[in-house]
C-alpha cells in the first residue's frame, strides 16, 4: 500500500494530464477535484512528516520530474533534479530527516516555524512582529474548518495553523467537492442529504475563501524562511513547488468564476 507521499505524487501526472486515471464513472470536473485533493495531500505530508527512502526513490524518476517541470517550470524543480542526480538517495535520507527537524520540527537555529500565527503578525513601525501561537489567526482557521463541516483529526498533534494541517484542509474541501460532484451528477444526493452538505460550488468558494484569506497571506514568508534555512535544494526545491502549486490554484479558482469548484494530520468530518 503506498504511504501518503507517493500516493499523492503520483496524482501529478493527472494534474499534468486531465484526462489520465479518470475512474469508471466520474467525470472530468469530479476527477480534477480528486488529483487536486491528492496533490493538496502530497504538499501536506511533506510538512507533516520526515521524508522515507520510498518517497525519495519516486521523486528521483525522470519521468515525475518531467511532469514536474511541465507543471511549474524548470527554475522551480531544479533544485530537485540537482538533488536527484547528484546525491546518492540511500545515503541522504539520515541528512534528510534531520533538515525536517531543523525546519520543521525542533525549534533550535533553522527552525523556521510553520504556523500561520507566526508570520502574520501586527506591523510594528512599518515591520511585522511575529504574532503568538493560538491567537485570533487560529480562531478564524478554526471557524473557516467548521464552516465547512470539519474538525482536526483527534490523532493529530499540530496546531490548527501548521502549514502541513492547512494544506490538508485544502485537500479535504477538494475531496468533499469531488464527492458531491459525483453525487449531484448521479442524482444520488437526495433532499435530505442535500440540507447536511454543501454542493460543489460551495466548496469551490470555500477552498478559494481559504486561498486567499489563509494560505496565500503568508506561505510565500514561509518559503523565503525555508530558502534561507534550508541546507540543501530539497525542501527548497518543494517549498517553491508549493507556491507555484498554491498560485496555479487560485488563478484556476478566479478563472472560472461560474463553477466556483485526508489523513496523515488532517480535519475531519465529525460523526
């Protein structure tokens, strides 16, 4: 079975190609939603979790890297494609997981704290002040998650604001939009059903709503910190993969606006 990584990866080639891997029965719209969910998914892991040999051995194929590069360009992926050929994988991954604890996980000098609270803080004199864990940043992440019938996972150990558990919540609306999709083209989703939902446009405002309110406020800090913290091109490399992802999505977002169109550490939806 693959691991959250390799799972959510491996749904770039449908990102890159629409039509690939549709499921017996879904449609396009409904079969975007699910790769984007599963990329949203992949981004989170990488933030999540201390990288294992399997996820390295599938980023080191050409042809993902390919896609990589059709993606989000070459200057974005490069630094993977550097790493990829020049490191010998089975001797990074100890160096690997101990960059994830430098930035991510211990906050010692490369530590570069990945909560939303942090980068948006008050501006002081025309500077931003880091802002405390669990302030009003948390509460309104929290509000937007139960507006959109979800809770954090009780298994989860991170903050509501952690970028790995912000992305997930990104993959949970594509998901829940995927489903609907589904449903309301079947005509499964009947009355009742109807009044304990959203339809899919409402999750497409929602994931939009979040976009712009959340992740794109301060992801971009975040990523200059992992450019400057980083030891070597990896986490670099997905760090500027995820805000060429989050920026892809948003224009795709406002480009439609007539169809305003999961679980390592993730919300969920309540019982």
């Amino acid at each position: 079975m693959m691991n959250e990584q390799e799972e959510g990866f491996q749904e770039v080639y449908t990102l890159g190609r629409k039509t690939a891997g549709v499921r017996k029965g879904d449609s396009l719209a409904s079969e975007e939603a699910r790769a984007r969910a599963n990329m949203y998914r992949f981004l989170s892991a990488i933030f999540l979790n201390p990288p294992q040999q399997s996820f390295l051995e599938q980023i080191a194929d050409k042809n993902y890297l390919k896609e990589l590069s059709m993606l989000f360009g070459e200057k974005v992926v490069s630094g993977l494609k550097e790493f990829t050929a020049t490191a010998p994988l089975d001797k990074e991954l100890a160096s690997l997981k101990q960059e994830y604890m430098d930035l991510f996980a211990v906050p010692t000098g490369h530590y570069v704290t990945p909560f939303e609270d942090v980068y948006r803080g008050m501006a002081v004199d025309g500077k931003q002040e880091r802002g405390p864990l669990l302030g009003k940043r948390a509460i309104a992440v929290i509000r937007i998650y139960r507006e959109a019938g979800a809770e954090m996972d009780g298994e989860c150990k991170e903050l509501p604001t952690h970028i790995g558990v912000e992305l997930s919540f990104m993959s949970f609306l594509c998901e829940r939009e995927a489903w609907t999709i589904r449903m309301e083209e079947t005509g499964s989703l009947v009355n009742q059903e109807k009044t304990k939902t959203m339809d899919s446009n409402r999750y497409r405002l929602l994931q939009l709503k979040f976009l712009q309110a959340h992740l794109n406020e301060w992801f971009p800090q975040l990523n200059q910190s992992i450019q400057a913290n980083a030891k070597n091109p990896f986490y670099r490399s997905l760090a500027l993969i995820t805000e060429a992802f989050l920026a892809q999505d948003t224009a795709s977002l406002l480009g439609q606006p007539d169809s305003e169109r999961h679980m390592v550490c993730r919300p969920k939806e309540p019982q």
